[in-house]
C-alpha cells in the first residue's frame, strides 16, 4: 500500500462556508465591506497599522518592490534557496539578484549573513521567513536602517511567528503574508501587503486597483496600475480563518512535533 501523506489540506468548516455563502447572497462581491474588514483583521493580528489586500503573494511582493523606485538594474540582496516567485518579481523589475547563503539549520539567510554580503550598489534587502522559520527580523532591520536601505519581509510562509514579541512581516518598511491553500489560514488564492507607512499605504491600494485614485471618477487613472484586486468571497473567508488561527498553528505546532518524535529528527 501506497501512503500519500498531503503537504498540507485547507481545513473548511460550517462557518466558513456560511461566510462566504453571506457574500454571495449579497449584492457585493468585490471590492465591498467584507474587503476593508479582512484588513482590519489583518492590522489587528499582526500589529501592522496598514494591510492592502491583493490577489496573492506575488503581487504584493512586486507592489512592494515597484513602490521602491529602484533604479534599473539596483542590487537586491535576497536568500540563494527561496520560492521561484521572489527571483520572477525582482527580475520583471529590471533588477540584479545578488543571492546569499542560508544557514543550514534553518534554510534562512540570517542578520550576519545578509550583513557580510552587502556592497556599496545595495539597494534592497529582501529577507524570507521559510518554512515558517522566522529570521531575527529586528537585528535585520537595524542592518538595513544603519545602511539607509529598505527592508522586505517575505512571511508569506510565517503568519504568527514571533521575534521579539512582535509578529514577522511588521519589521520591514514593507512586508507580505499569502494565503495560498498550503497556508496557516486560506482565502483560496489571495495576499496582503503591510506596512507602517500611510503613504505607502495609500499608493498600494492605489495600484491594485488600476491605479485608481478614490478622490477621482472610476475611469480616472492616478498611474499605471493592476487588477490585483482580492474579492469579499476570498476576505470572507480569510476573516473565518484568521478567527482561528492560534488553534491551527497549535494543531500544526503538535503535528510537527509527532513527525520528528516518530521519524527521529
């Protein structure tokens, strides 16, 4: 017998279900009230004062890294082993990789790493959170601040990990979760960007919405923008989710625990 043991299956309940059911019986499926709650939910657990929903990861990486400004073909620190996502975005940008080492206990590149690998054409420091396994965020941070660079944090694989009783992904000027069904909590397809700063904030709802400016008519375009938009039926679900997230990262942290109990890890 052939045991096929999922990398991980998205757990949908009743009131899942009933949640997005809500929104489909409504008159709104886009860009309605479910949206700007699921933000909330978002700031509210992360302690980011701003989250932008979008219709990845993806795309808030390269929101984030668009609002940057960067110069053509700026340096960008990012780790050597990372998901094929971060390498496609900082290309598409016109940008040049510059890939660090990981360490091997953790397949993150960690503070001093990324401090022994940055040069004079530094532009960017794109740190990742693999597996869930957070990077000390706050010694990076002060790396990239005392360098005058800015600071991405990929937790797209770490919602409510901790460093320094502070969640992951609010370190950085920038950062972003995912909500991929292989996630800690599902909105289907489905990302958000958070950040600290209001104008950051405002441009990036901006530009996931066709680079609409919501003090002008709908067909008014502020600048070149994206449907990057994410639906109330996915924040719908994602706000269900995120009210039982701690349960599910328990249930994650106890399963992990039997795996490496029973395979001698």
């Amino acid at each position: 017998m052939n045991l096929r043991i999922p990398l991980a299956k998205p757990e949908i309940t009743n009131a899942d279900e009933e949640r997005v059911l809500e929104v489909l019986r409504s008159s709104r499926l886009t860009m309605g009230p479910r949206l700007a709650q699921f933000e909330h939910s978002i700031c509210e657990y992360t302690g980011s004062p701003y989250a932008i929903a979008v219709n990845s990861g993806t795309s808030a990486l390269e929101l984030a890294v668009r609002m940057l400004d960067l110069e053509h073909g700026a340096e960008v620190l990012m780790p050597a082993f990372t998901f094929s996502a971060l390498l496609n975005v900082v290309l598409a940008q016109g940008l040049r990789p510059r890939f660090v080492d990981i360490d091997p206990a953790t397949y993150n590149a960690n503070p001093d790493i990324f401090a022994a690998a940055l040069t004079s054409e530094t532009r960017l420091i794109l740190a990742v959170h693999t597996f869930g396994f957070p990077v000390h965020s706050a010694r990076l941070r002060k790396i990239a601040d005392a360098r005058g660079i800015p600071l991405i944090e990929d937790a797209c694989q770490a919602l409510g990990a901790v460093v320094a009783s502070r969640k992951v992904g609010t370190f950085g000027h920038m950062g972003l979760y995912a909500f991929y069904p292989n996630k800690q909590i599902t909105t289907g397809e489905g990302g958000v960007l958070v950040t600290s700063d209001e104008k950051l904030a405002l441009r990036a709802a901006r530009l996931r919405n066709q680079g609409r400016d919501p003090a002008r008519d709908w067909y008014d375009q502020a600048e070149l923008g994206f449907s990057y938009r994410l639906a109330d039926l996915n924040c719908a679900l994602g706000i269900s989710q995120l009210n039982r997230i701690e349960a599910t990262l328990e249930r994650r942290h106890q399963l992990a625990s039997l795996y490496d109990r029973e395979i001698g890890a």
